[in-house]
C-alpha cells in the first residue's frame, strides 16, 4: 500500500488494480450478479473519479502540456488527466488490496491468524476482536430499539425532523446497552484469567499452509518488480 501512496505515475497502481481483479477472481467465490457488479463497479469507479479529480488539478501545473478538451475559457489538458486517473488508480488499487484481504478471510481469523504466526499480543488482538463483534451486536440492538418505539407510536410522522427526532431517541438505549454489553464482557474475560500470563492457548488454530506460502512470496516478487520496473522507468 506505501508503495501504492508513494507512486506518481499510472503504471504502479494500475498494476496493482490488475492484481487485485485478478485474483479475486481466480482465489474467491463469486456470483454472478456480484461478479457482474464487480466488472461493471471499478471502471465506472476509475472513469468518474479520474474525471472529477482531473477537472479539481491545479492548471498551472499542467498548462504546458496539450489540451484534449476545451470549452469557453476551461481547457483540459492531458496533464490534468494524467493526474487525475493516476490519482483514482491509487484509490481503486488501494480499495482493491483492502477488499481482496477482507473478502478472503474473516475477521476472527486474521485476528488469530496474527497472534500466532506474526507474535501480535494476544491481549491487544482479542480486545480488537471483541470491539469488532460489537458491531453486528449494535446493529440488532438498534433494529429492536426501533420496533420498541414504532409499537409505542414514538416520534411518528415523515421528513428529516421527525427522522432526526428518531434518531436522536435511539442514543440514549443504545449507549445503555452497549455500555452494559461491554461490561458483561469484561467481567467474562477476567472470570477466564484474560492477560494474567503472557501466553496463551489456542481453540481454533490458524494453520499456514504451502500455498500461503507461495502467495505471500510471489507477492513480495510481484511488488519488487513492479518497483524496479517503476524505478527503471522514471
């Protein structure tokens, strides 16, 4: 991803964008509506911003190179859109290395997968893990607050003040609950000894199989020839 950040031509993300396309579709399950959405999502996602941020780049800068469009006193030039799309590649390749990441593992997983194979401390990764299955919680919790009050008949009527006087009725339980939530947790985690030693064992191993491997080494190569190629090039 520095790498990504760092990059001032197109060649370095769109390399990554490739990768990323790549192999969510050979590694992952797709269907086909969510393929489809997929193919048609990131070009769309590429064209519109690589527009939008190449209209906002500052034209002195790019003023001394050819103008591709030109309307009344506005012209577009192609140093405009080299910044631009050079710019919505490396949001798109960055998007890419996340989602790819996040749709082949779960969060469970890569917290312990983590702990075991890359030292991280037990006690910070399954705090991040309980923090993370607070989420879903939040969500059920919220849905019932809601038909609570639509049973009571609160805060009816239509439009964003109404809408907003909802919301507003939903902190105060769900701050309540979740205050509660988290300390059943924490009572749970110290009745089972959470952080009184410095190891400790695992239910569920995350094994590291050849083929992880593999991956992990061809993308280390993958990302040093795409450096070296970038260097190469200027």
């Amino acid at each position: 991803m520095v790498l990504v950040l760092v990059s001032t031509t197109m060649f370095t993300p769109l390399c990554f964008v490739i990768l990323c396309a790549l192999l969510m579709l050979t590694g992952l399950r797709w269907q086909r509506s969510s393929l489809l959405t997929l193919a048609l999502a990131l070009p769309a996602f590429i064209l519109v911003f690589g527009i939008s941020f190449s209209l906002w780049a500052d034209q002195r800068h790019t003023a001394h190179t050819p103008v591709v469009f030109e309307i009344g006193s506005f012209a577009l030039t192609s140093g405009a859109l080299d910044i631009g799309f050079t710019t919505a590649l490396r949001l798109a390749a960055l998007f890419g290395l996340a989602l790819t990441g996040g749709l082949s593992s779960t969060g469970p997983d890569l917290v312990r997968s983590s702990i075991q194979h890359l030292k991280l401390p037990y006690r910070i990764g399954y705090t991040a893990l309980a923090a993370y299955r607070f989420v879903p919680r939040f969500g059920y919790e919220l849905e019932s607050i809601r038909q609570a009050h639509r049973v009571r008949g609160m805060s009816p009527g239509r439009g964003p003040i109404a809408s907003t006087r909802r919301s507003m009725g939903y902190v105060v339980p769900l701050l309540t609950g979740a205050i509660r939530h988290a300390g059943r947790v924490s009572l749970a985690m110290d009745a089972r000894a959470f952080g009184a030693h410095d190891t400790r064992t695992e239910r569920h191993l995350v094994p590291m199989r050849r083929r992880d491997w593999f991956f992990m080494i061809g993308f280390w190569i993958f990302t040093a020839a795409v450096l070296a190629i970038a260097i190469w090039r200027g």
